[in-house]
C-alpha cells in the first residue's frame, strides 16, 4: 500500500474513533501495520481496539495521541501474540471484528428543541451528580422521546389544514394548554407521584393530576417515572380524564438510521456507506461466528466451575472455536454487598478462572473473553449502569488472560454490521413490582411479552443514565 493512502486511511479510521494523531504516533501505526501485508486494515482495527481499551482502563480523556500510548499498546500486543504473523490474518480479522463499548464511554448527545438538532456533550461526566442532575435527566430523556414520535404520522403536526388533517392525526399537546380547553386531548409527559396516592402526567411546560381509573392501558408495564402517551379530557375539578395509555410508538430502525445517520450514537464509530458494505459482505462469510453467552458464573461454587470447564473443554476441540465469551455474573454465590469479607479469596478464584481459561490454548488464542458484573456483584453501586468488575478482583485473571476485556452493566458490543446490548437484570421482576396497574391482556397475558414491548426503550434510557 502506499504510504501516503496508508496514513490517509490511518487519520480517518482514529478520526472515526474520536481520535487526532500527531505525527510521531501515526509513523508508529505506519510502521506497525506494514508488519502485516495484504491484512493492514484488520491490524490497524486491532491495535484501536486495544488503545481504546487501555484508555478506558486509565481515564485517559484527551482525544490527541501522541507516539508513547501507541508505541505502549504495540508493545502489549506483541508481547501477547495478539499481532500475529501475516499467515495468521483471520486471526487479526477475527479480533478486530468485536468493538466492546462501555456504557460510560458511549457517546453523549441532547437534543435542541428549537434547532430540532442533536449536539454531542463535551466536557467530563461525573458519577455522582448534582442536584440538578436528576431533572436533567427526565428533561433529555422527554426530549429523546418527543423527537422520536413527531416523525410519526399519527402524532405530528399536518403541514397543511385540510379534511385529512382532521381524520386520524393525534397532535400532542402540551399540559400547560389544557387549562380552560373542552374536549379530548393527546398529551405526553412522565409519571410522577407528587403525594401519596396521587399520579401526576408532567412534561416541561406544567404537570397535571391524571385519573387511571378509566384508562384503557396498552401492552407493556407502566410505573412511575415512565413517560407515556396518553388520551384524555380535564375535568371541572382540574384533574385530567385518562382514557387511553400507553408507550410512545415505536421508530423502524431504518428510519432513524435515515434520519440520525450522521451521529454516533451507539459508539462503535461511524462508517461511509462504502465501509458497511465492505462490513456486511465480510458479515456474510463468517458463518462459523459464534458467541457463547453465560451467565451466574459462581467462582466459590465447585460444581459451577467444574461444569464451566466442561463446556471450555468441549468448545476446544471443535474446529472453529467461539469468537467471543460473554460471563455475566453473579461471580460469586453471595451477594458483595457491606457484609461481605472475602474479597481476597474472590480475587484469587478469578485467577484460578484464568488458569482454567488458559489452559485451553486454542480459546486463548482465537477467542475473547468478555465480563459483566451481575446486580449483586462487587461495585460502588447498585443504581445503573454499573462500573466494570474492580480491578483489584480480576488482576490475577489478567495475568493469563491479558486481552480479557472487563466492561459495564449494561454494554454495547458491535460485531461487524450489527450493534447489540448486553443487560444483566431482573427487569421482569423490577417491573412488576413498580408497575401501576395490571398491563392490557388484549395483545398477551404473557407477563414476559410486556417486558420485551419495553425492551426497545432501553437504549434510551442507558443513554441518559450514562
């Protein structure tokens, strides 16, 4: 390849990333991917993979890197026969292909109103946020949610005033209009309880006291905070009539991809129409991809960790072995909560785990391993998303396994055009538990089906927590 498209395609691909190159680091990378002729572009995937994760590791927050970061992650992935010999490129390609994204790295955006456009945060996110923060976050996530349904036909404004405006079209309205109006109204707005036994529909021009008891309600389980779409009337008395509730419709993923295709939002980068093509063709080939999904990985449990290397054990002789591992805790029995006193023999069953990993050279060598903290795992918190495993239980693991990748619950992972998210929750017994009233048995009495129904709001709502 010649240097000079090298390097071009270089910048592009770490621009994609968020990254600016200075002139040392990209003579690194140069030198770096011409180890590999004829597999360039998966080396170059490769070595940003890596360099994305030692940043998250480390905090880094600067977006311009210089020759030392690059020329310490080379270092690392020679020294772990990740960059592997020409011969070997589906080896690089394989590696390449997975892009793991923590949920507090994911790209930030809020949506102006008025401009009706996205614009990316900039600056640093705390953990802990301040009183405002938990305004802030109905307020984006209203606001995610508002411009997704004016694209819908049914509830957006008509351009023009004719007999069809008329016929089939639900314009929200905003709840401060109610006052003095007659007749039934769409509104949207949060669930909120503002006194014992009293449910208010509010967005961000005023709020109301609704009466449910009416209510035809739709598929999916509504609890406080949730933010609904819902028909009604106001009453003499200054409470709002519901008739009809439910979630804010659905958008076809093609559609937003349409309309918010310049924006990264799920934050695997984003590609030219060309780059997803070549992508999808390279999709079509892997057909002997595979992910093995675990979960409950009790490293304190004999009879777990005899059954887990059963199944590595299996895994290792086949032909092709897995591309990726996904362990989702609980890795441990017992909850890691204030009670809990033996952290140091947790921290040495992950290294026994990594043994046993390592022990097995060919899921080693093509494979990656991926781990979630489950709801009762050691962490800050239990509020969402949570940290990464803390890296004082998973450093023996490391030893043997050093691309073990450790990230958030929940985590995005892309996999060459397709973009998935990893949750470890209980959300049906969350939500039947804060549920309002008994969801629609019309469509399912399958408490189940009304889970997945909310499932597809869940994007957004890792997005604001984040």
């Amino acid at each position: 390849m010649n240097a000079s498209v090298a390097r071009k395609k270089i910048q592009k691909k770490f621009k994609i990333r968020g990254y600016t190159l200075k002139v040392d680091a990209l003579e690194e990378i140069l030198s770096f991917a011409n180890r590999f002729q004829g597999a360039e572009d998966e080396a170059i995937d490769l070595l940003l993979d890596h360099l994305q994760y030692e940043s998250q590791k480390v905090g880094v927050k600067s977006s311009i890197i210089d020759k030392e970061p690059i020329r310490r992650v080379i270092s690392s992935l020679l020294e772990a026969d990740d960059a592997v010999e020409p011969t070997s490129s589906d080896t690089v390609s394989s590696h390449a292909t997975i892009r793991v994204i923590d949920a507090f790295l994911v790209p930030k955006f809020h949506f102006d109103p008025i401009k009706k456009q996205f614009y990316q945060h900039t600056g640093g996110l705390s953990i802990h946020g301040g009183s405002s923060a938990k305004s802030a976050l109905y307020k984006g996530r209203y606001l995610l949610l508002f411009q997704r349904i004016s694209h819908d036909q049914h509830f957006s404004k008509p351009a023009f005033d004719t007999e069809m405006s008329h016929y089939g079209n639900c314009e929200i309205a905003p709840i401060q209009s109610l006052v003095g109006q007659t007749g039934r109204r769409w509104v949207m707005g949060v669930i909120s309880q503002f006194e014992d036994g009293h449910f208010y529909l509010e967005d961000l021009t005023a709020s109301v006291e609704i009466n449910l008891s009416k209510a035809k309600i739709t598929t999916g389980f509504l609890s406080e905070n949730t933010i609904v779409v819902a028909e009604g009337e106001m009453l003499l008395d200054g409470i709002f009539q519901v008739f009809t509730c439910g979630f804010p419709p659905l958008e076809d993923r093609d559609k937003s991809l349409k309309l918010l295709g310049q924006h990264d939002f799920f934050g695997g980068g984003t590609l030219t129409k060309e780059e997803t093509l070549r992508l999808a063709e390279l999709e079509k080939k892997a057909v002997n991809a595979m992910f093995v999904i675990l979960s409950d990985i009790w490293l304190d449990s004999e009879e777990a960790m005899g059954k887990l290397e059963t199944v590595l054990d299996g895994f290792e002789i086949q032909e092709v072995v897995p591309s990726l591992f996904v362990f989702l805790g609980n890795f441990c029995s017992h909850p890691c909560n204030l009670s809990f006193h033996s952290f140091s023999s947790l921290r040495l069953q992950f290294g026994n785990l990594g043994k046993m990993i390592a022990a097995h050279p060919r899921l080693k060598e093509h494979s990656r391993f991926l781990f979630i903290p489950g709801p009762d795992d050691a962490g800050p918190s239990t509020v969402l998303p949570r940290c990464a495993l803390p890296k004082y239980l998973t450093e023996e693991l490391q030893k043997y396994i050093p691309n073990a990748i450790f990230s958030s619950n929940p985590c995005r992972v892309k996999f060459y055009t397709q973009e998935i998210v990893f949750f470890r929750y209980d959300l049906l017994y969350r939500m039947r538990r804060s549920c309002l009233m008994p969801p629609s048995t019309e469509e399912t009495s399958d408490p189940f089906e009304h889970v997945y129904f909310f499932i597809p709001y869940l994007p957004f709502l890792f997005h604001i927590f984040c």
